[in-house]
C-alpha cells in the first residue's frame, strides 16, 4: 500500500488499488478480512470487487465459507501491473532532475 512516510498514507490510484487487492486475494479471503487489509470503506471495496469479479479477476467462493480469490486472468493481469512498475521504478522515470 502507499505511504507517504511513517504513519502518513497517501492517495492510491485505481491501477494500485486493483493491484493491492489482487495480492491480497491470492489466498481465499473473507470479505472482513479484505477490508481490513485495503484499507479502505465497505462502499469503495464493494465497487471494486464487483468491477474485478465482472471483469473475471476474481471468483467468489462459497464453501466452506464466502470468499474472494484470484482467478488466473487476475494473477496475469497482476503480473502485468507488477513487471510494469518494476519497470517504470528501474527506469527512475518520475526522478526530479
């Protein structure tokens, strides 16, 4: 997650925000557990994971509990997301100069 500094946090993009939810789903989770991790409200979580279950990133599991996890177009598509901003951050593109 973004932070600012110590105990400071700092506005995340749409791109981040998918991105943070994707890792935090690679194993089964609860929907209490997801809003704890994301930090973020039930509202704005909500939205986001009915947008990634339509898109097919995530799937909703019933047994033995109701949870989210990644699908494989979701790992792919977090894979993208990751291998693009290691990218962006070895290229040092944001650099003040």
């Amino acid at each position: 997650m973004a932070t600012g500094g110590i105990g400071v946090t700092t506005r995340r993009d749409q791109l981040t925000i998918i991105s943070d939810l994707l890792e935090i789903v690679k194993q089964p989770q609860r929907l209490t557990h997801i809003l704890y991790k994301s930090n973020m409200s039930y509202g704005q979580l909500s939205k986001y994971l009915d947008e990634m279950t339509q898109l097919g990133f995530l799937e909703t599991k019933t047994k033995p509990f109701r949870a989210f996890i990644i699908t494989e177009k979701g790992k792919q598509f977090g894979d993208m997301l990751s291998s693009r901003r290691e990218r962006l951050d070895s290229e040092d593109v944001f650099r003040e100069i």
